[in-house]
C-alpha cells in the first residue's frame, strides 16, 4: 500500500495544502483542555495581569521555536525525526529522539484518552470506565488511520464547537457578576511568579512545538508557517489560556470540570470531549512517524503507518483502560524537559552552523533525501545533556529565568559554539535507504520549485 502521508520521505509539492487548514490543527493543539487547565492554575497563583505576561512570555518562546523549526520541515518536507538525522544528530541520534518522541506522545496519548473517556462517562454513563477509555482510544486511532487531510477536517468541526463553549461559559459568568470580577482580582492558591507562570506555558506545548515539522511539511511556503504559527499559537494561549485564567479568577476556583461544567452543563462536557479529540490525535500521529523512524534506522524495517497506527492506539487505549498512565505523568513532565533543548540544536544547525545543509539543499533538488548519513555527533550530545541539566536545575533551584528557556537556550548557543570551533566530532557514515513508497513519486521540477520558497 503507498502511504501518501509521507512518514520517510519528502512530501511532495503537489500534496502540500493552504496554510489556512493547516492553521486550524494547528490552533487546534492549543484549543483543549490542557490550555483551560494552564489558564486555570495560572489564575490561583497570578493576578489576571500577571498570568497576561506570563502568556506572553511563554507564547514568544514557542512561536519563535515553532517558526524556525516549522520552516525547516516546510523546506525539506520530512517530520521531525527524520529531519534531525541531517539537523546536529545523526542516524542514531535521530533514532533515540523518535524513540523519546514515541514514548512521551504515546504516554500522552493514553492519558489524553483516560481524560476523554472521564468526561464520557461522567455525562453518559451506562459502561464502566474502562469501556469508555477503549471506546475513546479506538475512536480517535480510527480518525487518525485517515491521515492528514480527516485530521484537519475534525479540527475544522471541533475548533468551532470549542470556541463557542468558551464563549458560552465567559458570557454565563459575565451575567452573574460584574466584568471587572476576573480582572482584579488575587491570587487564591499557591503563588506562582511569571517566570514559573511562562515555563507552564512554554512547557505544557513545548514537545508540540518541537513535533512542528510533523505539520508544516505539509506548508508550501516559509510565509504560510509564519502566519499559522502566530495564528494558532496567539489564539490558542491568548483566547483559550486568558479565558481560564478569567474564569479561575471570577469563580475563585481552579477545578476545570467546574468551571465549565457549571458554565454550561452537559453541552459543556460534550464539546470539551470533542476538544480533546484535536489535540489526541496529533499525539498519536507523531508518535506514530517518531516509532517509524526509529525502527527504520536500528533495525531496517519500514513499518506501515496505518498498521502501525492500530497496534500504538490499541496499545494506548488498554493502557488508558487499566489506569497504568496516570502513574508515569511526572515521568511524561521530565521528558518534556529532556526535548527541550533538541529544537535549539536544530536550528541552530540548519540556520547557522550549516554543516549538513549543503547535503539537504542538493538532494532536495533531486526530490530524494541525501544518500549519506552520519552515524553518532558527540558534540550534540554533549550540548544536549548539559542542555538538560540547565533546563532541571533551573526549575529545581529557582534558577533566574525560564527553565525552558534557559535550557533552550543553552542548545542552541551551545551547538553553535562547537560547531564553529569544529568541535562536533561527527562519526560513522552511513548510507541512506530512500524507502520505496510509490506515493512519493515526485518530478524534479517540483521539487526545484520548493528551493524558491
């Protein structure tokens, strides 16, 4: 069967969409329950303005990496872990990073649907909450073996309905009390600063942003990344993040069920159910090209991904059912402080140092991936684990700054230091096995097209 979601290969031109659709799943990620529940707990530790910069903060610091990142996969037309193989880390580096990628979504995934399958459950009842997580999980896995194209079809039914449950619970509120309620008023819970304030914010989407490759080679321009980046980013943390962070403050609570429930009772639920859908299933879909990749690399085996997709959304929708996810979130949290760092030594590569760009622009010429590969950069790793050390620390002791950012940062400059110097240290060479997928044939020309962009 030819695949035309392209998990190994570039995305030819041909197939490539208006950014529009694309901005929508995008603004889609940032439209769920996670963004009520980070709005929320900003508005206990936060008065409103502070939680405002906060959001600010942390929005930058994501659209600044979702763009750079973004116009990368949109040049080269390849997902995030087959975009690092040419990007600081090499064959098996990349491998690791799709291996890290997998589990952390797929995790995420089986807690998403845990949360999906509550709020069934708390609405309609009539099975256990076992059968509801089962029920949840293979219905999102069945939309995902669609692909792209359904994907944005359901976000384009699903954004709409969410933004008017916010709508509907803002206005609920604003008929009970004065507007100013929300605006002025304190902190009622553990007090936060605006660094932590924004480190919530950049964190809680960071491994989103860092997967942006896994959506934006379906961009056919720079441009088109741009615009859907500080569309969905801006709406989705300003209009959805501020308007839990207003509700938190009107009702004095934090509890997210709660606030919306209270606001707009089973009608509530429901569409917040449908919301959670958006952002499940891209957990599953780059989980899926991550595992991809990785099993590509070690052992040489081209996985299918709508098989694959099946065995990962069955896996997670048992693990959902047995409850075991919720145990691992903290471990979940840590390996978003592990990923980090990765995008900062992507762009850092491919927008500065260069050492593998030539190869890329070349091969992209002849509508292939290059013929050659590294095997292991120690320089990268180098930068990645202090990276990482930067980044716990800095949460750990209250270093100044943002953890995330800060850590960031230090991969960023890091990379850029040693690869000026030389210092990387790049090791083995390998020979890239172009996957035979029928549905990425492409002419020359269209692919001459994509370095005009």
């Amino acid at each position: 069967m030819a695949d035309e979601d392209y998990p190994l290969e570039r995305v030819p031109r041909a197939k490539r969409h208006a950014w529009f659709g694309v901005a929508v799943q995008r603004f889609g990620q940032l439209s769920d329950l996670t963004q009520f529940l980070v709005g929320a707990s900003l508005g206990a530790g936060l008065t409103f303005w502070g939680a405002f910069w906060a959001f600010t903060l942390g929005s930058v610091t994501l659209e600044v990496v979702s763009i750079f990142i973004g116009i990368a996969g949109m040049r080269e037309g390849v997902s995030t872990s087959v975009l690092a193989r040419w990007t600081g880390f090499g064959r098996y580096g990349g491998a690791l990073l799709g291996l890290l990628m997998a589990v952390s979504l797929f995790g995420w995934f089986g807690v998403q649907t845990g949360v999906f399958a509550e709020g069934l459950h708390s609405m309609l009842g009539g099975v256990p909450l076992w059968a509801w997580c089962l029920i949840a999980g293979v219905g999102t896995t069945l939309l995902v073996l669609r692909g792209f194209r359904a994907m944005g079809w359901t976000a384009f039914v699903t954004v709409p309905a969410f933004l008017g449950l916010v709508g509907w619970a803002v206005g609920t509120r604003l008929a009970d009390q004065p507007v100013h309620a929300g605006f002025a008023g304190h902190p009622f819970g553990a007090p936060l600063t605006i660094a932590s304030g924004a480190t919530i914010v950049a964190g809680s989407y960071m491994i989103g942003a860092l997967t942006t490759p896994d959506m934006t080679r379906f961009n056919r321009t720079a441009g088109d990344v741009v615009k859907q980046t500080v569309v969905g980013i801006t709406l989705g943390e300003y209009v959805l993040g501020l308007a839990g962070v207003w509700l938190a403050q009107a009702m004095r609570s934090s509890d997210l069920i709660a606030l919306i429930t209270a606001s707009s009772g089973a009608v509530g639920v429901l569409i917040l159910i449908c919301a959670t859908v958006k952002i499940n299933n891209w957990n599953l879909y780059s989980c899926v090209l991550g595992l991809i990749n990785a099993v590509q690399t070690l052992f040489g085996i081209r996985l299918h991904r709508v098989t694959c997709t099946i065995v990962l959304g069955v896996l997670g929708s048992l693990a959902a059912a047995l409850g075991i996810l919720g145990a691992f979130t903290g471990f979940l949290n840590a390996l978003g402080i592990v990923t980090t760092p990765v995008a900062g030594i992507m762009v850092a590569e491919y927008f500065i140092v260069r050492r593998w760009r030539g190869e890329l622009d070349v091969s992209r010429a002849r509508g292939r991936l290059p013929d050659t590969e590294v095997g292991w950069v120690p320089g990268t790793m180098l930068v990645w684990a202090l990276a990482i050390a930067v980044g716990w620390l800095s949460d750990s002791l209250g270093w100044w700054g943002i953890p995330a950012l800060n850590a960031l940062l230090i991969g960023l400059l890091g990379y850029v230091v040693l690869g000026r110097l030389g210092w990387l240290g790049a090791r083995g060479s390998f020979t890239f096995e172009q996957p035979e997928n029928p549905a990425a044939t492409v002419e020359i020309g269209e692919q001459h097209g994509a370095n005009r962009d």
